[in-house]
C-alpha cells in the first residue's frame, strides 16, 4: 500500500517551519555541518578575515588567543564573547581576559553579520569563531586543519567561572602542565600549542619584573640573552606610566605562523617566564627541540592538537543555542 501523502506532508512540514533545519539539529559534528543550508560558510568567513588581516596585522594573533580563552573555560562554545550586563558579570571581564584584543571581537561580530545577511539563524559563533581562527593562521602561513562544525553558542558566561582555569606566564612548567592535563592534554601537545606564541605581542606589564625586579640580588632574570634584555629594558622603560606598551613574543617573524619562536627559546629570547620555562623544563625542553629543528613536525602536532582543543566541551543539540548576536544570548538571563 502506498504511503499517505498526508502523513508525508505531517512529516516534513515542521522541518519547513523549524528555525532550525532538521539536519543541524543533530549532534554530530561534522566538516560538512552547514553545506545544505550555508554552502558558502567558509568563503564568507576567509573574506571577512582577509579583509580585517590586511587592514590590522595583529588580527590572527588576536583571534586565535581568543579562541584558546574561549576553549579552556567550558568549552569552544563563544561563552568569551558575551558581554556583561546589569545582571550578569560575564567571562570577558575576567582580569585575565581584560586584555584580549578588540580586534579579535570584531572580526568575528564582522563575520558574524556576514554570515547572518546570507544564511540567516543557521550558523552559531561558537563554529563561526573556530573557522575564523583557522582561516586566520593558514592566512599567515600556518598549517590548515579541519574543523567539525555544529557546535552551539553556550547559554551561560560568568566571570567567576574562569578563576584557575587559565595558565599564567608567572606559573612554573610543572603548574602549567597540570592545567593542560586536567584538560586532557599531553606535554608534547602543550608545547605544540603553545607554539601559537609565534605571533602576536605582551604587554610590558606581563614581564617587566624580569627586567627591572626579578631579585634582589638580580634585577634581570639571567635566562634572558644578554643583548636581548638589554632591548626590552629600552622597550619598557616607561611601561608603568604607558600600560599599553607591549614587545612582540616573536622578535624574529612577529607577523608569520613559523617554528621561529622555538628557536628563540633556545637562544635566551623567551618573552614570558612560562616561554622560558618552556625550554628549562626536561618535561618539555625535547619538544621545543624538536620544533626549533623540524617545522614540519611543529605544524602536524600543532594541527592535531588545536583541532583537538576546538572540540573541547563542545554544546550541541539543546545545549545551546545559536545566538543572534555574538555578544548577547537571544534571551536575557537573569
């Protein structure tokens, strides 16, 4: 007996109506996630970040440190890009994401708007912040990875959530890799991530007491080369009455996706005290040797591991939503 057409109509005619399509809604991700209802996801996206790339060098940097903020607090679901209101203190005004760049946000509210102007409601910044980072690092020169995409937008975002969650430059090695195995992270994928300290700058503040107050004895960390510390001394003279004056973590390559900064380690040129910690380190120094030799080596664990890092404590299906806007949830949360 033929199936009634009318059953078949009950069937389909709430998949026509849903706001959502009935094959987004699944939980699996997938690369394909959004090919029936936004083909052209990945080409807007590459547009809008080659764009804002050209007119603002620092954009890559900035999205992809974003991106890793967002990721090791609850997961990659954009929870970083809520703003605070009267009823809620959000993640972004945590002291330690006080200083990600505006860059980083606006390229992803650009490519957000982009993307709604042709696929309306269908596609969450949680996936639209992913592929921006990735798009962003194969712009300068990183290796390209895939990302699974379906990932929804979280519905929560607080500021006390991010408290210890985060590794700090001022941490010792063996602190740091606590934090990244309570993630589930290996050493040798924590050297590879760490790597993304190939672009991108610190501010002053953040090592200045390596220069000017590292003891009493020794007001210079000596693990800095000599000639080295001696050019950040006359970069940050004047960094307490300018806290915007910053040094790039990669003195060499600043503005290229390369093993550069595994190389400087090894020369005394780690910015941070976790960069130098890095190589100091048995855990991690055969890694950082590795990179310093291999950048083949580096760009394949380090592709693994951020596609890694983006699938962490993802939210799909009825955890999450996809929001209108990145930086407010569709309702207000009290």
């Amino acid at each position: 007996m033929a199936f009634p057409f009318f059953l078949f109509l009950l069937i389909l005619l709430p998949l026509f109506f849903s706001n959502i399509p009935f094959s987004l809604s699944q939980s699996q991700l997938s690369p394909d996630y959004y090919r029936q209802f936004c083909p052209n996801l990945d080409n807007i996206i590459r547009d809008v970040v080659t764009t804002k790339q050209i007119s603002n060098p620092t954009t890559a940097a900035g999205t992809l440190r974003l991106f890793f903020h967002d990721c090791m607090i609850g997961g990659c679901d954009a929870s970083v890009l809520i703003s605070s209101n009267s009823f809620n203190k959000a993640e972004r005004d945590a002291d330690i994401n006080l200083s990600l760049p505006g860059d980083a946000f606006d390229v992803i509210v650009r490519a957000k708007t982009a993307v709604e102007l042709s696929c309306p409601g269908i596609v969450s910044c949680a996936d639209i912040l992913a592929l921006a980072t990735r798009n962003a690092i194969t712009m300068v020169g990183g290796p390209f990875y895939t990302v699974n995409l379906g990932r929804k937008d979280s519905l929560v975002s607080t500021q006390s959530s991010v408290e210890g969650h985060m590794p700090l430059a001022n941490m010792t090695m063996d602190e740091i890799i606590k934090k990244f195995e309570s993630k589930n992270f290996t050493v040798q994928e924590l050297v590879a991530l760490t790597g993304a300290h190939t672009l991108g700058f610190a501010h002053c503040k953040e090592f200045a007491y390596r220069l000017f107050r590292y003891s009493k004895t020794v007001p210079t960390d000596p693990a800095y080369n000599p000639k080295y510390a001696e050019a950040l001394k006359k970069l940050c003279h004047n960094y307490e009455k300018n806290p915007a004056m910053s040094a790039f973590n990669d003195v060499m390559t600043p503005s290229k996706f390369d093993n550069l900064y595994y190389q400087n380690l090894e020369k005394g040129m780690g910015l941070l005290e976790s960069d130098n910690a890095l190589f100091q380190n048995p855990k991690t120094r055969p890694f950082v040797q590795l990179y310093a030799k291999n950048q083949t080596a580096f760009f394949n664990d380090f592709a693994r591991a951020i596609e890694k890092l983006s699938l962490n404590g993802v939210k799909t299906g009825n955890q999450g939503e996809v929001r209108r806007k990145c930086d407010a949830f569709n309702s207000i949360h009290i």
